[in-house]
C-alpha cells in the first residue's frame, strides 16, 4: 500500500513545482516586459497611475528592441564576412586526404596485351594518404575585383542600417503623435460632453420653470448622446494606435502609459535649396544606390577578367603501399587555363552586368529626383500647418465667444437652444482642428528631418540632444 502511493505523491509534488515555477516566469516575463516599453520606477509601477512615456523614452525603446535593426546589424556582419570570403583567394589551398582499402588484384586483357592472367580470391590492404597545396598565382583581377565588390557592399550595408534607423525614429514619431492627437480628442470630447451636460442640465430647469420647451430638453440630450459617441469612437482609435505605437518600438506588451507631449519641438530651417543639398548629402538611401552601383561595376570588371587565362600551380606529396612503411612520392606542377569558347557565356554575363550596373543608376537618379520632390513637399506642408494650426487657435477663441454670448442669451429667454448647439458644435470642431493641425505639423516636422536625413545624429547615429 505504502509503494502505491509514492507514484501519486511524486506526481502531485510535480505538478506543485511545475505551477509555482509557471507562476514565477509568468510574473518574470510580465515585468520584463513592462520595464522595457516604461522603464518606470518602482514607485511608480506601483501605484495604478500610468507611466509618462515621453518621446526620447520611446526612441530609446525602439532603437533597443526594433528588430528590424537587428536584422540590419546582421546584414552589416554578413557583408563584412564577404570580404573575408573574397581575400581568402590570395592564399593557398591546403588539403589532406587519407584511404584505406582491401582489394584483389585480377588483371583482365586490355588493349595491347591480349593475355589473361588467372583470377585469384586473395585480396590485399592497401594504403595511401596525400596532402594537396595549391594556389592561384595569376588570376588578372578577378580575385581584386571580387574584393572590392564585397567592400561595396558592405559600406551599403552600413547605409542601409542607418537608413533602418531613420525609418524606424520616423516611424516611432509618427506613431507617437498619431497617439498623443487621440489623447486630445478625447480631452475635447469630455469638454464637449460637459458643456452638453450644462445645457441639459439649464435646458431641464428652463423647461420646469415653463419658459422652454421639451423640444429643448430633447435636443439637449441627444446631443450629449452623440458627443459620447464620438468619444467611444475617438478611443477606440487611440488603443489602436496605441497598438501601432507598441510595434513601431518593437514591444509588444500590456503596460499603462501615457504619451507625454513634447515640452518643445525644435523649428527646422525652411530653405529648400539648403534642405534639398543637405538631404542629398546625407540621405543614407542615396548612398546605398551608389555604392551598390559601384559594386556592380566591380561585377563587370570580374566578368571581363574572365576572358583571361588563370595560372594556378599545384604542389603534392602522397604516401602509399600495400604495407608499411610506405613509400612517399611528391610532384609540383603549373596549370594555365586559357578560356577559348564557352558558347559566348562570359560575353552575355558581361553585358547582363554591365545592365544592371546602368540600371542602378537609373534608380539612384529617380531617387534623387524623388528626394527633392520630397523635401520641397515636406516644406510646404509644413508652412501650410503652420497657417492652419495659427487659425485655427482664432477660430476656437471666435467659436469659444460664440459659444458663452448663446447660452447667455439662451439663458435670460432671448436666445434658441438652436443656437446654442450649433454654437456647440462649431466649439467642438474648432478644438479637433486644432488638435489635428498640430499633430499634422509634428508630423510633417519629423518628415521632413527623415526625408533630409537628419533625424538621427551624423556622426554618433543616436537620437539628436535638442530633441525633448
């Protein structure tokens, strides 16, 4: 009775230690993940209070966690292991081989000696181990070219990863702003709602002292009903893009945080001559089409070289017997290679080469020209949200005027509840205009230092000290 038990107890101390260490990670990796999209304090994770993730806060996160950076990095070793690959021709080749093998020693009539000797069963060891060196002596710049290219296209790994992390800051703050409108939103929204809140509220008292009608009251709620509407669906788009934040930084957790709006937000220099000659400089896209295009000259350099001849010398030293000691032989010799005719392989290569070389600048000069485009574009916008965002602070203030003269009359019996909801809404556009042109105008900011290549800095390729 006792032995059959022992099974049960082990199984259910199992089954304790399996979900106490599930417990554990569970917790382990939900703290890991809150800490790296917050990185709050311990007093502040703590309390229910969500944590202020401010806009170098969210930079910081993607530049650690995006994994597209990642796979950029890993881009950037691979391209430096190609040259590796690439200078391993300038040295010899060593190789080593070893046999064994038991074997007879029949002789059947061959051409020339028509005789036929008896088979025989027995069979004998044989033995035979050799070491092989060889080098290419003369190859016309096939191996130099190949080097050259794989040095290409490592410095357009580098561009590439820097253009990886402009995208991904562009990205971020895109994300980050599109999240930090809803928040504003749904600030006008509960304005809203409280202004509608204070008209039901006078249009009910009116309606009991009998100098407004139900019609009043009616309107009075269903406007309220629709401003909790556009709430409900202006929040909705903030956990969505709320969502879009939390994948633009690479993290994918359940932490509370709250976007903090920037404290400032640096003005950049509208000149589109000097924003066009600096994005032509400093666009990392730019300098990846370039030095691509001078790898695949390098490839139309190697293709040409092959219609040279190749000097290779070759140097052996072997051992074998049938039984030991064995006996060495060696033999050093020099091959050259002269290409003659291989259907015109080398000549279609050279030219297909030669296209893709061309076509690369093509490409390069089509994303100059885009950049411009880009750039020019990126400065109107931004002077056009400038107009827009000094408006539409006129507007509100007009609309906010609008809005007291109309309940004021509305109050003392000279005005229409008409009146004062129209008044209302024009209020409530008025401020989501408002919140939307400056989120426009952030927006349009970050592009345009994206587009330059500036939003990262220069020489360190960190997150820029004037940003907040």
């Amino acid at each position: 009775m006792r032995y059959c038990f022992r099974p049960i107890l082990l199984f259910s101390l199992s089954a304790l230690l399996f979900c106490f260490y599930s417990k554990i990670t569970s917790s382990f990796v939900d703290c890991s993940l809150a800490a790296t999209i917050s990185s709050a304090p311990t007093e502040s994770s703590s309390s229910n209070k969500p944590f202020e993730l401010t806009l170098r806060s969210a930079l910081e996160i993607a530049l650690r966690s995006y994994p597209g950076i990642g796979a950029a990095q890993q881009g950037i070793l691979a391209s430096r292991a190609g040259i590796g690959v690439a200078q391993s021709q300038y040295y010899p080749t060593l190789t080593g081989s070893t046999t064994y093998t038991r074997e007879t020693g029949n002789f059947g009539p061959q051409p020339g000696f028509p005789f036929t000797i008896p088979e025989s069963p027995v069979s004998f060891d044989f033995y035979q181990a050799q070491l092989t060196l060889s080098e290419t002596l003369f190859s016309f710049g096939r191996r130099r070219s190949q080097v050259s290219q794989n040095r290409h296209l490592y410095k357009a790994a580098r561009s590439q990863h820097r253009r990886t992390l402009q995208d991904t800051v562009l990205g971020v703050e895109r994300a980050f702003f599109l999240v930090l409108k809803d928040q504003n939103l749904v600030q006008v929204d509960d304005l809203t709602i409280d202004d509608y809140r204070l008209q039901e509220e006078v249009a009910r008292i009116r309606y009991k002292d009998g100098v407004a009608t139900s019609y009043d009251v009616l309107n009075a709620r269903v406007n309220l009903s629709n401003a909790r509407l556009a709430r409900v669906t202006d929040k909705n788009q903030e956990r969505i893009d709320r969502l879009a934040l939390d994948r633009a930084m690479g993290v994918v957790a359940h932490a509370s945080y709250r976007v903090q709006p920037p404290s400032h937000i640096s003005s950049p220099e509208l000149n589109p001559d000097k924003a066009v000659s600096q994005a032509l400089s400093k666009r990392p896209d730019l300098q990846t089409l370039t030095e691509q295009a001078l790898a695949q000259k390098q490839v139309v350099k190697f293709n040409q070289a092959q219609f040279f001849p190749t000097v290779q010398t070759v140097g052996a030293y072997s051992l074998d017997s049938e039984f030991f000691p064995l006996v060495y032989n060696w033999s050093v010799g020099t091959t050259l290679t002269v290409p003659i005719f291989n259907g015109f392989q080398f000549v279609h290569q050279t030219q297909q080469a030669r296209a893709q070389m061309r076509q690369m600048l093509f490409q390069r000069e089509d994303l100059r020209q885009q950049t411009i485009v880009e750039v020019r574009s990126d400065i109107l916008n931004i002077r056009t949200f400038r107009e827009k965002v000094a408006a539409d602070r006129e507007i509100v203030d007009q609309a906010r005027q609008n809005l007291y003269l109309a309940e004021n009359q509305f109050r003392v019996g000279t005005g229409t509840s008409v009146a004062v909801t129209q008044a209302e809404r024009d209020l409530a556009s008025a401020r989501a205009n408002l919140v939307r042109d400056r989120a426009d105008l952030s927006i349009a900011v970050a592009q345009l230092r994206h587009d330059q290549g500036l939003n990262l800095d220069p020489v360190t390729h960190q997150i820029p000290q004037e940003l907040p």
